[in-house]
C-alpha cells in the first residue's frame, strides 16, 4: 500500500492581497504554520491585532497558525512559497526573495499574466530570477472570496510531478480541491489569455451585442489559446480543463471578475483612464493583452479576438469597429 503524500510543514505566501490572503486560509488547514507577508504595515498589524486582512478580504477571520510578516526575507524560513503578487511584480517579489529562498524549495505562482515588455510567460519570469527553485504554479477558476468562504473551488496545481503532488496534499482541505499536473506551460497559458479573452467577452456585452455573440467569443477565443498552446508546447487535455476552459468560463461570464468588469465598462461607452490604472481594481488582462499578441505573432499564430482586444485597450480601436473589423475577416472552416 503506498505511503500518503505529507503536505509541507510551513508554508509562506508572498503578497497578502485577497487571493493571497485566501489561499493562505487554505494552507492553514494541513500545514503546522503559515507565514503570509504583506508590503503594507497596517494589513500586517491588522492581522496581528484583529486577525482580519480588513483592507483586501473584510470579514473573513484568520487563525492564529497564519502569521503575518513584513519582512519577505522570512520566506526562507518556509519548505514552500505560494507567490500571490500580481503578475507584473513577480520579477520584482521574485527577485527579493532570491537572497532568502533555498535551493529546490517550491515556488508556486498564484497570479496569472504575462509579463510586459518580455512577452514571457510568469512562469518562465520566475525560472529567471530563481534559477535554484522548484517552479510551479496554481490556477483555476476561482474567487478569492468563494476560496476564503469554504465555496467548492477546484483547480490545477503544476509543477514537477513529485513536488505538485505535495502541494496538492498541502493545500486539499474541504471546499477546495486541487488537481496535479505537470503541464506547467499549459497552466501558465490558460490562467494568463483566459483575462484577456474576459475582457473581450465584457466588452460584447456592455456594447449589446448579445448572448449569442458572446457564446460565440467564448468558443472562438477557446480555439485562438488552443492554437498558441500548441506552439508552446501546451498540452490540450491541459487547455481544455481547470486552468484553462475552466477559468476562461468562470472569467468571461461574471461581474465579479474584474477583467470582465473592466470589458463591461469599455462596452458601455467609458474612456480607458477611467477604468484601468491607479485608483482602480487591477484587471490583468489590460496588461496581458498586448504582451499575449505579441508573445504570438513571434511563433507565427494569429489570434484575432485578443488582437481587437489590445487594439481596444491601447485605444487604437473603438469596441463596435473592433467588433466590425472582426465580423469582416474572410469566411473559412471552423
């Protein structure tokens, strides 16, 4: 009979927003300690003194196994780090945490993006900046809040087959059910194009346009992330689960999704400085889209919905031209 798998004694999570924060409630359940660290003072003394992150997830109450940091350099203290930064800091929180980590030691990605400017996916970000690290990561379809509250959530934990299987034993509790992969690429792909399709799908629907058409937008933007899947190297079976049908489901039909917000918004007449930047709930897919298209017309693959997406957020496009330069493409087989 094999031996169960033992979850990780002490876990760190690196950024204390609300999915940090949640997922740091999930770890609690099998790990003898978690360290959460938080950039801002006063979400760390907020935990201290009343046991609630009040400012990124009010009203969810934190058991005293979860210790709250400023220090990141304490990380190093932990046999596995989820890094719950947003997608464009994880160079940046990687990078500090480079000095205190150990060799081998697992750091799973929680945010979902791709890096502007690079065009990389976070996972080969990380890979840069923690060369000795296990890297892997976590994705799904999934609301901090839901996660936080006990709701049922599943989602992908990817990373080498030995080290996810961990993560999994670590992070299962009740209401949260997490599957192991080793498709690492795929994972990083779904979670990241999965916020740039939403906010396409948002913006069908704050212009009007109908159920029809955003069922259709679903499906044809499932086709472009398969397409740039396989040019990855992404597994299909990979694409069509958790992390990426999944997410792109969860994401692309519903007001609590931020990027969907922001495509509603846009959809509805509103400029881009009033809803995307400082100020504002982060939409990743703001962010992603340009560095998706970019990422791939270098392998040669043409993903038209998330094109007039980028040509909408960069404002080189209004949303109903974009819906018509995409309505005028030449007719071909699905």
């Amino acid at each position: 009979m094999p031996h169960p798998v033992q979850p990780y004694n002490t876990i760190a999570v690196a950024g204390a927003g609300a999915w940090g924060t949640a997922l740091a409630l999930v770890a609690s359940a099998n790990s003898g300690k978690v360290l959460l660290w938080a950039r801002e003072p006063e979400v760390v003394a907020g935990i201290v003194t009343s046991r609630q992150n009040h400012r990124f997830l009010p009203d969810i109450a934190l058991p005293g196994k979860i210790e709250a940091t400023g220090d990141i350099r304490r990380a190093g203290e932990a046999d596995a780090i989820l890094l719950a930064a947003p997608a464009q800091h994880v160079r940046a929180v990687g990078t500090a945490l480079a000095g205190a980590v150990k060799t081998g030691t697992p750091v799973v990605l929680c945010a979902k993006g791709i890096e502007t400017g690079t065009g990389k996916l976070l996972a080969e970000v990380l890979a840069e900046v923690l060369p000795g690290c296990s890297t892997a990561i976590l994705s799904g379809p999934s609301f901090a809040r839901d996660v936080a509250q006990g709701l049922p959530t599943a989602v992908t934990i990817a990373g080498e087959i030995g080290v996810a299987k961990r993560l999994q034993a670590s992070l299962n509790r009740t209401g949260f059910r997490p599957y192991a992969s080793d498709d690492v690429t795929g994972v990083a792909l779904g979670g990241a194009a999965k916020n740039v399709y939403a906010i396409a799908c948002g913006m069908v629907e704050g212009a009007g346009f109908g159920e029809s058409a955003r069922a259709a937008l679903i499906a044809r933007s499932f086709a472009e992330l398969m397409r740039l899947g396989v040019a990855l190297g992404a597994r299909a079976e990979t694409l069509m689960g958790l992390s990426g049908l999944g997410d792109l489901v969860l994401t692309a039909t519903s007001t609590a999704s931020r990027n969907y917000s922001l495509g509603l918004a846009l959809g509805r007449g509103a400029n881009i400085s009033d809803v995307v930047g400082t100020g504002h709930p982060l939409a990743e897919g703001a962010y992603t889209a340009p560095a998706l298209v970019a990422r791939a017309r270098k392998h040669g693959v043409e993903l038209p919905v998330a094109e007039a997406a980028a040509d909408v957020l960069q404002e080189r496009l209004a949303v109903r031209e974009a819906a018509r330069v995409l309505l005028a493409r030449p007719l071909k087989s699905e």
